[in-house]
C-alpha cells in the first residue's frame, strides 16, 4: 500500500508504453523529486509487478486516449484487483468535452495532449503526489457503465448463449480447420471494442482476412461506401487522405495504436489516418467485394459465422444477443458528442436494429445507422429485442457482399 510519509525515493511513478523516445525525452526533462520511474510495456505487467512484490507505486502515465485500451479501461482493471488509489494521468491526441466527462467519471486524474509540455507534466504529477492524502477523499467516481442488464435479459444471454456454443460446436470445429488449411495465421482473433458506457472489451471473431490486410488498406480507401458520396463532392481531399502512409500515422506513437490480437500474431486494424483527417470522413468503412477476404471468409461473413465466437462475449456478460454493434476504438472516439453519444447508453449486441431494418438493401447510409442505434437505445424492450432475434435470421440469409 502506498504511504503518504514513505521516503520518496522509495515511490514509484509507474509509466505504461512509452517507446523510447518518449521515455527518454520524460527522464531528461522532468525532476520527480527523487523518486523512481519504471516503465511497463501492458497493464498486466505492471499489475503482476504491483502485486507480487508490493510495489509503492504512487502514481501511473499512461501514453494512451482516453478510450484506448490504457484509458479508462486500465482504472477498471485496477479496480477489479483492489489495488490502491492512485493518480493517473494518459497522454494521448484526443479530447473533447464528452471524453473529458468519460475520463473524470471513470476515475482519470488528468490528459495531456501530444506534443507534450513536459514542465507542465512535473509540476502537476508532482503535486498530485504530494497532495494525494487530501485529494482522493473528495475524489468522486462513478462506473463507466450507465446499463445494467435485466435479470431477465442477462439470464436469456447466458441460456441462449451457452446452449448455442454447445449445439454450434461442430460447426466451430470445421470452419477452424479451413480457416487454417486456406492461409497462414491464426482462426480465431480479437481486437478492443467499445460497447455500453464506453465500456472496452476484448471481442472475438473468426479471421475472414488474410493476415496483412492493414498493409493494403490504404490502396482501397476509396472504395469505401460510406465514402462514395463524399468522395464524389470533394476528389481532391480523398485524393489527399489517400496518399497518407496508414503506419506513418502510429510511427508518432511508436507502435500501432489499433491492433488485432490472435496468438502471437498482431496485425492493424487502424483504418484512417489521425482523427483531424478523419473527422470529415465517413465513422464506418466497408468495402465492397474486398480483395483482402479469404474464400472462406466471404461464406463465413455472407452466413455471419464470422460472428459466432461472439457468443462467448455474450456468455460471460460483455455483449448481449441484441443490442448496439459494440464499435473500434478509433470509431468511438468519434461518436462522443452528444447526438450520437446516446447509442452507448444501450447493451452492445450481436444483432440489433439497424441489422434487421437495413441489411441487403444497399440504401443505408452512415446517419441513419446512427440514428437506429440512438432509437434502439430508447425504445429496446424484451419484446422488441424478441422481435429482432426473429427478424435476424431471414436478414442473415439476404446477400450483400459487403
């Protein structure tokens, strides 16, 4: 536990993935007051540190957004393992008064903006260490959460979710198997998704993808959908957007910012370039007839079967079989505001209404997504939600090669 009168050079100020540079730039320019600074490559790390040998650690920077997996996920995480109260500070590019809410209610202490003031870094760490005794007792935190699933409903998710994984079995088995006799990789993967409250979990899917699918995103930009129209009104930006380096872009972080995760194989599945760019952009990408989806990955996601390991995000209470598309990280940053901010007050869910109203028509365009998550998230019942598991399989069964 951490104690106010310890010897400073007894504390720890804990840093959590700072590349080199950064990390170096910190050392040399920031006076701590003596005490130690240790740098942890994941939050696992430093909470396995942090336990097994008492670390007096007074104080974490992490080089993360708000709602990256560092973020407001990493006060949960420490939460969920009782460990003290301390300050937490991120440095990351985006912020705006949604966000700041997020991070004051999740329990974040302060956000620095990159590229950073690192006077203004000493100074305030500094006096939030020196003054934490008095500060935490009038520090008010509130869960990130603002849905708490029914009784009912979660014990709909749980029945419904494990009879599924069990009668679904043999169909996991074969699709694993031509998934890894088609191309090199692993079957299954997982990336950080952002569901009720900004909630970030990990969410699982069957890879549908050639492994270096990142590396030519960049080439197919103009393809998206969502796009078209826009690209259509204004060729010269797109031109531009497209021209950019996709690792250029987390180059400034030092690693990727947006991966995917399967084993240990670790691919991007960032698909924009820095959030000044894509804000004029479409929040949604689907290209159509993709050249970087496998042949199995085409019948997979023409029958959704690229979606079944999600079942087990719905069995251990992350997601629910209807509600909200839980969405990347890279795309909720940019539904904060308050038109659209409503969508995460509802459960995230595997099929929900803008699926069933939607899907094969070919017509819907990214506000009117928008807009069915918002009246889903104020209207959802268990007799609408009833409503949508019917509706789901005939929408399944309609083919849209997107």
């Amino acid at each position: 536990m951490t104690d106010s009168t310890s010897s400073k050079s007894d504390q720890i100020i804990s840093l959590l993935r700072f590349d080199a540079e950064l990390y170096a730039e910190l050392i040399n320019s920031c006076n701590f007051e003596g005490r130690q600074i240790i740098n942890f490559e994941t939050d696992d790390d430093l909470i396995n540190e942090w336990q097994s040998k008492n670390l007096n650690i007074v104080a974490i920077i992490s080089k993360s957004d708000i709602l990256g997996k560092y973020g407001v996920n990493l006060i949960e995480s420490l939460h969920k393992k009782n460990l003290p109260a301390v300050p937490v500070i991120l440095i990351g590019k985006h912020m705006d008064k949604n966000l700041r809410k997020i991070a004051l209610s999740a329990g974040i202490t302060d956000f620095f903006t990159r590229p950073v003031n690192f006077e203004h870094i000493e100074k305030r760490v500094n006096f939030l260490i020196n003054n934490w005794a008095d500060l935490k007792t009038n520090l008010k935190t509130k869960p990130i959460t603002t849905y708490k699933t029914p009784f009912g409903k979660r014990a709909f998710d749980i029945f419904f979710s494990g009879l599924a994984l069990l009668g679904l079995s043999p169909v996991f088995l074969v699709v694993y198997l031509w998934i890894k006799l088609e191309s090199k990789g692993p079957a299954f993967y997982y990336s950080f998704r952002v569901g009720t409250g900004y909630r970030v979990f990990k969410f699982y899917k069957f890879r549908s993808m050639y492994v270096n699918a990142d590396q030519r995103l960049k080439d197919l930009k103009h393809l998206n959908q969502y796009n078209i129209d826009a690209a259509a009104n204004d060729k010269q930006t797109t031109v531009a957007a497209d021209a950019d380096s996709l690792c250029n872009d987390c180059l400034s972080y030092g690693k990727c910012q947006f991966p995917l995760y399967a084993d240990k194989v670790r691919w991007c599945e960032k698909q924009y370039i820095d959030s000044r760019k894509t804000m004029v952009g479409s929040a949604f990408i689907k290209i159509k007839d993709d050249p970087r989806i496998t042949k199995i990955g085409n019948v997979i996601r023409n029958l959704s079967i690229d979606e079944l390991p999600q079942l087990w995000n719905v069995f251990i209470g992350n997601m629910s079989i209807v509600g909200n598309r839980p969405l990347p990280l890279y795309e909720a940053e940019k539904l904060t505001t308050d038109k659209y901010a409503l969508r995460f007050a509802a459960p995230a869910g595997i099929t929900g209404l803008w699926q069933v109203e939607k899907r094969g028509k070919g017509d819907m365009s990214e506000e009117e997504r928008l807009m069915l998550d918002n009246t889903y998230a104020q209207n959802h019942s268990l007799a609408t939600d009833l409503k949508l598991i019917f509706k789901t399989i005939p929408a399944l069964l309609q083919k849209e090669n997107v």
